[in-house]
C-alpha cells in the first residue's frame, strides 16, 4: 500500500518527465493554478527553474511531517546531473480523500532559486 501523498509526488514526477502538463498540472492545487496560470506555463517553469525535478533519473521519499493544513513531505531528487538535491513537497488534502501539492521547494545547487 502507498501512501496517499506518496502515490501524489510519484505521478507527479512521472507526469513531469513524460512532460505530460496536463497530468502534472491536475495534480496542484488551486493556489498553484492561480500561481501558474496554465499546464504550459508550470510545465515551462519546471524546465527553466526546477531542472532537477524536469530531468531528474531517480528519486527517495525521506520525512513526512504533518502540519496545520496538510503535509509536508521530504524528497531526495537525482537529477541527470548526478548530484542529489532536496525538494520539499507540500501537500493539502482536498475533499477528505484526495491529495494535491500545494507548494515546492528545492534545496541543493542543482537549480536556480528565486531570491
């Protein structure tokens, strides 16, 4: 059995290396969408400010840890690159059954971060 927020990221970073949009863009929540506006524009911005999750080969679940309104979820990312970085999920649970990522962040040198 996986873990609901598991089996979220795991299609999420499936739909993202088959660049699927769509796919990867139904699996944020409504804050993300408002953020993004579209499934092409995330998609584009996972390519040009997240490349360790656009291309990554490989990836670890870490900790989980609940919080107020929702989870947050630690992920150790291999990009093609090789060197492992960590991307820190946030999670909401939407309609007491489905969970959608609200919010990312990656830690390690593999990517460029907004200051």
């Amino acid at each position: 059995h996986t873990d609901p927020a598991h089996h979220t990221i795991m299609k999420q970073l499936a739909a993202i290396k088959a660049r699927n949009a769509g796919e990867a863009f139904s699996l944020t929540t409504e804050t993300m969408h408002e953020r993004y506006k579209s499934a092409g524009n995330f998609l584009g911005h996972m390519r040009f400010e997240f490349r360790s999750l656009y291309n990554h080969t490989e990836y670890k679940f870490l900790d989980q840890h609940q919080i107020k309104d929702g989870l947050v979820q630690k992920v150790e990312i291999t990009p093609e690159t090789g060197e492992p970085v960590l991307a820190i999920f946030k999670l909401k649970k939407i309609d007491d059954s489905k969970w959608l990522i609200d919010s990312f962040t990656i830690i390690g040198r593999g990517d460029l971060q907004p200051i």
